[in-house]
C-alpha cells in the first residue's frame, strides 16, 4: 500500500514539475510554430524598409522583392547582433548593397511601362 502511494506522489511531483516548466513558454495558437513569430525590431526594419518602397505591406511587392527585403532586414539584423566590428561591417554594406539593386530592379521596372500604360497613368493623375 505504501508502494502505490510513494508511486502515486512521485508521478504527482513530476507532472507538478512538467507543469511548471511549460508555463513560462509562449503559447501559440494551435497549427503556429515559434519560427512564425517575427522580433519587434525585425518588424520595425521590415516596415521601414517596405514603406521606402512606396508599398504599406510586404505582400504588395513582387514575389522576388519580397525576398530581397527579407535578406535586407536580415543582414541588418546581424549587423545589429554582431560582437565582431568587421562582421557588422560586412552585413551592413550587403545590405545597402542589396538595397541598391533592389532600387535599380524597380526603376527598370517601372521605366519598362508602355507608353500606353505610362499615359493613361498620368492621364487618370490628372483626373
């Protein structure tokens, strides 16, 4: 009898001890996984970045700008992080590196208008 309770307390305690250990984790919503959660200064670059681009949200832009911006948040972000003066260095000018290509990409597109498009363009600015 005294076996089955000390077993009893011990599987008690244990379940006390899981229970406590998961409630300091962040809950997320069923089918979420933690990846999926951006930081707060992840967030603040990504709307800085997308409103130089003239857009209010990152899936406005074309699918291979949308993969430019998030590899130009994340070399800034590791410049952010990093404890090694030329790594920060490094990150910082791909990313303006990459931000410059992703501007030339974009006033080539938009010179590659017809000159219909560019016409009816202004003529609706105009009305």
């Amino acid at each position: 009898m005294s076996e089955s309770v000390s077993a009893t307390a011990s599987v008690a305690a244990s379940e006390k001890g899981t229970a406590r250990r998961l409630a300091n984790l962040r809950p997320f919503k069923p089918g979420q996984s933690g990846s999926e959660v951006k930081s707060k200064r992840y967030l603040q670059h990504l709307a800085r970045v997308v409103g130089d681009l003239g857009a209010t949200d990152l899936s406005e832009l074309p699918g291979i700008d949308q993969i430019a911006v998030e590899q130009i948040v994340q070399q800034l972000l590791r410049a952010e992080r990093s404890k090694n003066d030329a790594e920060s260095a490094r990150c910082s000018r791909n990313a303006r590196e990459w931000w410059c290509q992703l501007q030339k990409r974009r006033i080539r597109q938009d010179d590659s208008a017809s000159p219909l498009d560019r016409y009816m363009a202004e003529y609706e600015a105009a009305s």
